[in-house]
C-alpha cells in the first residue's frame, strides 16, 4: 500500500515520514512490553512472597529458619494484601 502512494518528487518526505512512524511504533511497543513483562514479574515475586507467609503462619514453615527481616517483609507483605482486598 505504501509503494502504491508514493508520488514523483516526494519520495525523500515519504521515506522520512514513513521511517519516523515505524520508529515510533516500535519504541511503543518496546516499552509497553516491558512495562508489562515488568508488572507480571513483581506480581510472581509478590505472590510467592504471600504464599511464603501463608506457610508461616499456618505453621508448614519453622519460625526460626527464615531471618527475622524476611519475616517482618512476609508479615507486612501479607497485611498489606489483606488490607487490599
């Protein structure tokens, strides 16, 4: 389609815009891609996260092998998402 609008004496103008237009396409794409990847990848994270406080209060995990900041960080991790919902 593009080949067939092209006109005799502006083909540098129509190659330029068309240039700038899959540019900014493409870094569209690029971020909201990874704005995404990103979103899904702290989701797992905070997930596991609950799912690890839940076997902490539930008693399937020992109190005293995990650190006391992770614990603290699982708790608060667990309130906050309660609080949510």
């Amino acid at each position: 389609m593009f080949v067939l609008s092209l006109e005799t004496g502006y083909y540098r103008y129509q190659f330029e815009m068309f240039a700038w237009v899959h540019l900014t396409l493409l870094l569209i794409v690029v971020q909201s891609t990874v704005i995404v990847v990103n979103m899904f990848s702290v989701r797992k994270e905070n997930d596991e996260q609950l799912v690890g406080g839940c076997g902490l209060t539930s008693g399937s995990a020992a109190h005293s092998s995990l650190p006391p900041a992770l614990t603290l960080r699982i708790l608060s991790l667990f309130v906050t998402r309660l609080i949510r919902v």
